[in-house]
C-alpha cells in the first residue's frame, strides 16, 4: 500500500476561534522539531487535522509524534482518491495487513466500520457507506464479527475535498496545547516525585518549562546533580529542549543554619529559593515559578507555610498538583516517565540541616524577622552568578 502518511488530530486547539491558526502553526513547529533526524519529514496542514509523511518507517514517525503536547490522536493512514471503488479496494487491504500484524491466530476479531464525510458531495452517505464497506471487506475475512459498541478492529474512512485517509486504529497523543503556545514558566525542580510531574502539567497546558535545581555541594554529592539532569533529560522528550539551572545552594544553607531559628529552616531555605529563581526567570523571560508543592503534604506545604514561601517570590507560582493526591502523583509519574528516576537514593537540598521539628504555622513576621540577621541581597546575587545552565538534550 503506497502514499502512507499519520493524520494528526488535535482537540482544544479546535475552539481557539481566531486564534486557531497561531497554535497549529506551533503544534507543527513542535511536530518537525519531535521529528528531527528523521529523512523526508514534512508536516502540513489540513482542514481539522495535520498531516505528517516521510521515508522512515510509519510506525517510527507515529511514535515520536505521540509524545508531542496538542496531539489528542493519530493514526497511520493511507490517502486514495475520493472514490467508492478505490476506498473499498484500500480498505480490505488494510484491513488484511492489520489482522495479519495486530491480531495473529485464527480466532474471531469483532470489527466495524465508520465513516466521516468533510466532502459532502461525496455519495453515498456516512452510514450507508459505512455498510458499503463493511459488505466489501467481511465476506473475504471470516474472522471478522460486526461489533458496533465494542469493536477490536475499526476501519475508518475519512473522505476530504483533497481525497480519502484510510486508516485502521488510533494511537492517543497526551492532548493539551502545544509547548511554547502559551509562555515560559521556570519550574523548580527537586530529585523527588512531584515536581517532574508539575513540569509535564504545565508543559501540557502550553508552556515551554525551563527548570531550576539547587545543588548543596558538598552536603550532598554528585550522584544528587546526576539526578536531576537524568530528571531533565526524561522532561525533555516532551519538549523540544529543556534548559537545567543548577544553582550553588550551600551558602545559603550554612548562612540560615548558623543565624536563624532551627524551626524556620525549610521555610527559609524555600523562601530564598524563591528568590533566586525569580531573579533567573526574570532573566529568561519566564513569566511564572512552577512547583511540585501538593497541599499539606508535608511540613513545609501547609496554607500558612505555603502564603509564607511564596512572599519572597516576585512573579506567579503555579502549583498543579497542589490538590492532587499522592497515589495520583505516583501514577502520573510512572505514565510519563520519570518515577524510577525519582526514586533513585539522592539526597535533595532541603535534608541538609534539616530541622527536628519544623515549623508547622509558621507567620510571615517572624520570618522577615529570621531574615533580618542575613545578608539577603549578597547571597541571592552570589548564587545567582554562580549558577550553571545546561540546555537538554545538547549539553549532556
């Protein structure tokens, strides 16, 4: 079967009215990026739908493109003319292929088929043709059983003013709207569960994620850093590259050890990572902090704890998870990728020094007051000059 492509189908992207076009042009941007590498990509635009082709392997094509945020679903489809008795013809082929790849043995196989008509001078219509192939396709496939609710094989056709896709299953895309469509956000990144996952939520609702980690060498050794650029690199599948800022985070720690109250230590150790992330997002133009912070999770994620941390932040923090469940969160992991890294022993910053019993209510006076005895400005500017940027997957 010649001329194969993937048609692309996207969801959200359909109610954007006028703003339509600016965010296809962005999920095929994304598309050809998704593809790079591969030999005679292009990916066009049709009416509702993308169409991707090229010389590599079909299967190979629809892999990577699944994984690209905007795409709801695909499926390798084969293109003929708007013709009944060429539709037919391509149909039962295709339906031959795919019982002999997907559903090997003898056994019955419950099947139906649809049928969508942009082409409305196309004649018959869209169930009536349905039944037309349908009756072309089983009389020469005895292990086909017509299974309207609950089918293993759905032979669809979808004829266009430009011609018919046939095509044979549909492979989900994670949804959501294209990366870059909506801004950059600057996500904080732990070695832990929660914050990877929050990156790949707003990843989805469009935002290009830059991330920021905080390194407590040497409290913490190098198997921490490995870590989290592992963490990035699993990210960075979803999106066209990720930029890492690691930041030299010791100072601060040993300055917060040594001149504030025990209890107030992983406030304040958060409460300047605020700081030092807002000054870099600043700088790249991020428009938001992202974290990982779930509501009441821990110590330090009560509201009171919580308002209290993000005061020392000079723009937006998104929490995505912040009403999620932790099973949730472990699930959602494991789908995208990044749990069995998550998991690995490291240690993260916020166990240095950790306190006996952290404050569980804490009060934004007593922080500002806990404050007052550090030199707040000269060390958020040191670890803001001292911080390292990797760009994922280049620099690794």
């Amino acid at each position: 079967m010649s001329d194969a492509a993937i048609l692309v189908r996207y969801g959200e992207i359909g109610l954007k009215g006028g703003n339509r076009p600016a965010f296809e042009r962005r999920l095929a941007e994304n598309l050809r990026t998704a593809l790079k590498g591969m030999h005679g990509v292009s990916v066009d635009r049709l009416r509702g739908r993308l169409l991707i082709k090229g010389t590599d392997e079909i299967s190979q094509l629809a892999r990577s493109a699944s994984k690209v945020f905007g795409v709801t679903s695909l499926s390798p489809a084969t293109h003929c003319t708007s013709d009944a008795k060429a539709l037919k013809k391509v149909a039962a082929e295709m339906v031959a292929i795919t019982l002999e790849r997907d559903f090997p043995g003898d056994g019955p196989v419950r099947f139906r088929t649809s049928v969508t008509r942009a082409d409305k001078t196309f004649l018959p219509g869209s169930m009536e043709f349905a039944r037309d192939l349908a009756g072309a396709i089983i009389p020469n496939q005895k292990r086909l059983k017509v299974d309207l609710k609950n089918p293993q094989l759905n032979l669809e056709a979808d004829i266009r003013p430009e011609g018919a896709w046939i095509f044979a299953g549909r492979i989900p895309g994670p949804g959501g709207l294209p990366v870059g469509s909506l801004g950059r956000g600057l996500c904080l990144l732990s070695g832990g569960i929660d914050s990877p996952v929050a990156a790949w939520e707003c990843m989805k609702r469009g935002m290009r994620v830059e991330c920021i980690s905080f390194y407590s060498h040497p409290f913490v050794g190098p198997q921490t850093r490995e870590k989290i650029i592992r963490l990035a690199e699993h990210l960075s599948s979803w999106q066209p590259t990720t930029i890492l800022h690691i930041v030299p985070f010791s100072e601060v720690q040993v300055a917060i050890r040594d001149n504030c109250p025990e209890e107030y230590r992983t406030v304040l150790y958060r409460r300047a990572m605020q700081r030092i992330a807002s000054r870099v997002a600043s700088r790249r133009k991020c428009k938001a902090l992202i974290t990982g912070e779930s509501i009441g999770q821990v110590a330090s994620q009560t509201l009171e704890n919580l308002a209290v941390i993000e005061e020392a932040s000079s723009m937006p923090v998104l929490r995505p998870l912040a009403t999620s469940d932790k099973v949730d969160i472990i699930k959602q992991a494991k789908s995208i990728g990044t749990l069995e890294t998550s998991n690995l022993p490291a240690p993260d910053c916020c166990t240095v020094f950790q306190p006996a019993a952290p404050i569980i209510h804490g009060k934004l006076v007593d922080a500002l007051e806990a404050e007052a005895s550090l030199d707040i400005q000269a060390l958020t500017l040191e670890a803001v000059r001292g911080t390292e940027r990797l760009r994922i997957p280049e620099d690794v």
